[in-house]
C-alpha cells in the first residue's frame, strides 16, 4: 500500500485489545475529518509495515490508526496535521509522522 519516501502523519491510535471497537471508532474519526474537508483515512496495523513501530523501533499490531496522508515529506504531513482547519475537525496535539515502508524512519 505503501511505497518507500510516503509519509503519513497519525492523529490516533486504537488499540483493538482494550475492550472498546477500535475499528468504528477509528472509521467514525476519519469520516469525521472527510466531512470537514480533511483528507484522513482509517487502517488496521498488524506488524505489516515496518516504518509504523513504538518507541523500541518494534511494528505496532493490533491497532486501528487514524492518520492523514500518504505525503512526499514527513513536514508536509506534520503541516497537515497541524493545520487549523485539522485540529478544528479533531484537536491532536502530537503529529508523529512515519515513513511506512521504512524501518526506522
């Protein structure tokens, strides 16, 4: 899905094994975003890209994450996110961006 130099930026983060429905939420914040002009999309992360990992630089799996994007730069993403129209439509403070086909971008 995606290719080495796209960048996205995550807005959110649902773990799917923490008794709540990770996946409506997810889809319900993106399609939120949509209806206020801002491009998000939803996906489940399950191991699948190398560049989308926690702080030990391991994939994160198991989690539904809400994030804008793909975009040629990690700032361009960062931009987006932090964008007033963005933080209007769902108030982020934190913008990490990642490089999904990347490990340890």
């Amino acid at each position: 899905m995606f290719k080495r130099g796209q960048w996205i930026a995550v807005l959110d983060k649902y773990p799917t094994d923490v008794g709540m429905q990770a996946d409506q939420l997810a889809k319900g914040a993106a399609a939120k975003l949509i209806a206020a002009g801002v491009p998000a999309k939803a996906m489940l992360v399950d191991g699948q890209y190398p560049g989308i990992a926690n702080s030990s630089l391991e994939p994160i799996t198991g989690t539904w994450v809400l994030y804008l994007g793909p975009g040629m730069t990690s700032q361009q993403m960062e931009n987006l996110c932090s964008a007033p129209k963005t933080q209007r439509a769902y108030n982020s403070p934190a913008c990490p961006t990642y490089e999904p086909a990347v490990a340890g971008s």
